[in-house]
C-alpha cells in the first residue's frame, strides 16, 4: 500500500469514528428532548468534509464548498 492509500483510510476511519461519536450524541439529546432532526448531523459531517478537503490540499474547494 502506498503513502496515499494509508492517508485515504485513516481520513475515512477518523470520519466514521466523527460520525459515530456525534450521532450517538445527538441520537441521546434527541431522545431525551423529543426533538428529531438530523440537521444538525449533517451540518457537522459536512464541515467535517470541508475540513478534509483543506486538509489534503484543496483549500479553493473547500472555499467553494463553505459559500
């Protein structure tokens, strides 16, 4: 596997482990407010891919994105 391969996974893994601990959260104050909505979840996992693509070296996109 390359250097890239390895970056490409450990990107996906921090974003399921994102994901996961942030919906279990929201999933817990939703219950107990008995309010549902995944707004909030979807704000946050695309910040999160906004992040990313900063990250690895498209900061115009990332821009792009964020209008």
């Amino acid at each position: 596997m390359g250097e890239d391969t390895l970056d490409v996974i450990a990107l996906a893994l921090a974003f399921i482990v994102f994901v996961t601990a942030i919906g279990v959260f929201m999933l817990r104050e939703s219950t107990r407010e008995g309010s549902y909505s995944a707004t909030s979840l979807v704000a946050a996992m695309l910040t999160f891919g906004l992040g990313a693509f900063a990250l690895v070296g498209e900061p115009s996109m990332a821009a792009a994105g964020g209008v």
